[in-house]
C-alpha cells in the first residue's frame, strides 16, 4: 500500500465583496446583527459571467502549479458542489476539458459544506490502493446563485470561492491518517433546495415560490454543527491513539462562529491554532476547507510533520473529519 497526502493547494476568490453594510441595504438586518450572531463581516460574490467551473479552474491552476503537477498527470477529479454549473455535464467534466487533464475520470460530489473533505477521504483511498497516483479534488461554490437575496436569515450566510488540493504518494507515516465520514439523512429536510429536482421540477410556480434557493432550518443545522464538530474531531484522534494536543492546525468548516468556538471549548484547543477566515469569506460550503488550508498555509501555519485535522459538516445532513500529517 501506499501513502496519500496533500501535494499541492490553491484558492480563488472573485474580486467583488458584499459587505454587511451592503447588506442593510438590502433586506432587514444590520452589521451589528450578523457580526454577533454570525461572526461575518464580508463575503466574495461572483461576477455575472462566472460560473461554478471558472471559480474551480483558477484555483485549480494554482494547486497545480504548487504540486508541480501537470494536468496530463491527473487520474482523477473529484468537485464538491453544491452549486454545479449544470445539473450535467459534471463540473468536474468542465474542469477537465478546461485544463486538458485528458487522462482524468471525473465526478462531482454531493455532500453539501462536508464535500471536500468526502473528496478527500475517497480520493486518498484510490491513491492508497494504488489505483491511481494523482488527484485533484476540488471544492466550489457559486452560492449567490442559489440565495434567496430577500431572506435575511440566510442571505447574510453565503459567499462564492473555491479551494483545490492535489492528492498524490507520500511518505510512509505522513499523508491521511484517519477519517471520520457520516451522515444522518433524517435531517436532510434541515438544508434544502427544493426546487429543479425530479421531485419539484422547475416551473413558473417553483420559481415564484422561491424553491430553487437554500432553505435552512439555522438552529437544528446549528444544534447537529456543535454535536457533530467536536465529536469527529475525537473519533479521527482516537482511530490514531492521537490527543488534541498532538494537533498543530484544526481547520473547521466556517458557517457560523459561534459553532467554531463551541468546537473550540469543547476540544479545549488553543484558539491560535484554529484557522478562521469567517469574517472575510461567510459560509463557502464546500470551498471552506481547501480555501482555509491555502491560507494557512501561505501564513506558514502549516510544516512538514505538522499534524492538521479538518472538520466540516453540511446539507444531508453529513459531517466529515480528516487527520493528516502534513
Ligand atoms: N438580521 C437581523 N435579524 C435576523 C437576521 C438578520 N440577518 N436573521 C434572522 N434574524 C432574526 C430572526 O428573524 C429572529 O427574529 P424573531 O425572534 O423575531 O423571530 C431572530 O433574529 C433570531 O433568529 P434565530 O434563528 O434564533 O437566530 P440564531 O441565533 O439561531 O442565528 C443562524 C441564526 C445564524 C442562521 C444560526 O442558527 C446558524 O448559524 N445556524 C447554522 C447555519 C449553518 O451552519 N448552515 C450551514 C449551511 S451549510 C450548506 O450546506 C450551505
């Protein structure tokens, strides 16, 4: 067998930002409101002309160009999206004609804000087997597209971005540890888009109803976040014989700050070594992880031999957790 590690990261944000100010102009709330219940200040949005695809392609590039990787080189690519530019072709399709990764399978991946880390454990596991070497795993979200901009108790929530990591063989102790992956699909009804599915399909009606945007039951998704957070980050510790003290980085999916620090006290992890970036991005779903990692690492938060546990959760309702030795 093999080792899978993170070879390479990468991250893209569209230019423009809607700030909380922006926001009281738009519906009921204020600064004040979201930053204390929310901890989010801003959030990128997309340009008219960028979809789910173009997001995913520039930070791929970067990924790649930090793993040294050619495109050519990819056996696989997994996007994790909520957001997908079609319901088909896959994004991951697009992303591949795109970077001329001709070799690459490709699929996308449905797990809600858990996604990439999903993409993650699943893509390292192929990479373990020795079925395929390298990996491109890829979280991106359009989510503006999908907000309901007159719902003040989602829309404060959400931005567009997206993350990548290249999966390749690493050395035997380093790469992937342990994973925890779960869902509980009786609170799939929690976190919703009801509408353009074979169960609602798209008509004048779904449309005036507001079905093709999220709907969201915050405080049961916020009660099954502060269970599920901390108990996954246990569970990939344990699987190890690891303590959280053994950890150098926690990177926690960014959906409310309040839900990070319930993580951080109930953990009981310095504070300095939780990776945060709420305040400038909101709720990016999938794209969280991989644009935190990017950024921490570029802070030089991240060593080799450091160990890092990522932890997301999201619509499903999933959690997913993975340790790796950097
Ligand atoms: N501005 C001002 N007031 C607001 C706003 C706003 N933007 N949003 C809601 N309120 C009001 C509500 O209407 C309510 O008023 P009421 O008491 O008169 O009815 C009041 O504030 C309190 O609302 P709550 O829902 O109790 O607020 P809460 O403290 O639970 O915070 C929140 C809501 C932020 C949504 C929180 O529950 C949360 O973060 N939940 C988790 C959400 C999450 O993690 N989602 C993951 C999405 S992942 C994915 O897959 C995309």
């Amino acid at each position: 067998t093999y080792a899978a590690g993170i070879i390479g990261t990468g991250c893209y944000l569209p230019e423009k930002i809607l700030t909380n100010q922006d926001l009281e102009k738009m519906v009921d709330t204020s600064d004040a409101w979201i930053t204390e219940r929310t901890g989010i200040r801003a959030r990128h949005i997309a340009a008219p002309e960028q979809a789910t695809s173009d997001l995913a392609y520039e930070a791929s590039l970067r990924a790649l160009a930090d793993a040294q990787t050619q495109p050519e080189e990819l056996d696989l690519i997994i996007v994790a999206t909520e957001t997908p530019d079609y319901k088909y072709p896959s994004t991951a399709c697009l992303l591949q004609a795109r970077l001329g990764a001709k070799k690459a399978a490709c699929f996308d991946l449905s797990a809600g804000c858990s996604g990439f880390v999903y993409g993650l454990g699943i893509g390292s596991q192929s990479i373990v087997t020795g079925l395929y070497k390298k990996i491109l795993i890829v979280g991106a979200e359009t989510l503006s597209r999908i907000t309901d901009w007159t719902d003040r108790n989602t829309c404060v929530l959400f931005g567009d971005g997206a993350g990548a990591a290249v999966l390749g063989q690493v050395e035997e102790g380093y790469g992937i540890l342990s994973l925890d992956m779960g869902a509980d699909g009786t609170g799939g009804r929690h976190l919703i888009q009801p509408g353009g599915g074979s169960r609602n399909p798209a008509t004048h009606a779904t449309v005036d109803a507001h079905d093709h945007t999220i709907h969201m039951d915050g405080q049961d998704v916020f009660k099954f976040a502060a269970r599920k957070m901390p108990a996954a980050c246990k569970k990939v510790l344990e699987k190890v014989g690891m303590t959280i003290d053994d950890i150098a980085l926690l990177v926690p999916h960014q959906a409310n700050m309040r839900i990070i620090n319930n993580a951080i006290s109930r953990l009981k992890i310095d504070r300095d070594k939780v990776w945060i970036n709420i305040d400038k991005h909101g709720n990016m779903s999938a794209a969280c992880i991989p644009v935190c990692l990017t950024e921490a690492r570029q802070a030089g938060k991240l060593k080799k031999g450091d160990n890092v546990i990522m932890v997301a959760f999201g619509a499903g309702l999933t959690w997913a957790g993975a340790l790796v030795k950097w």
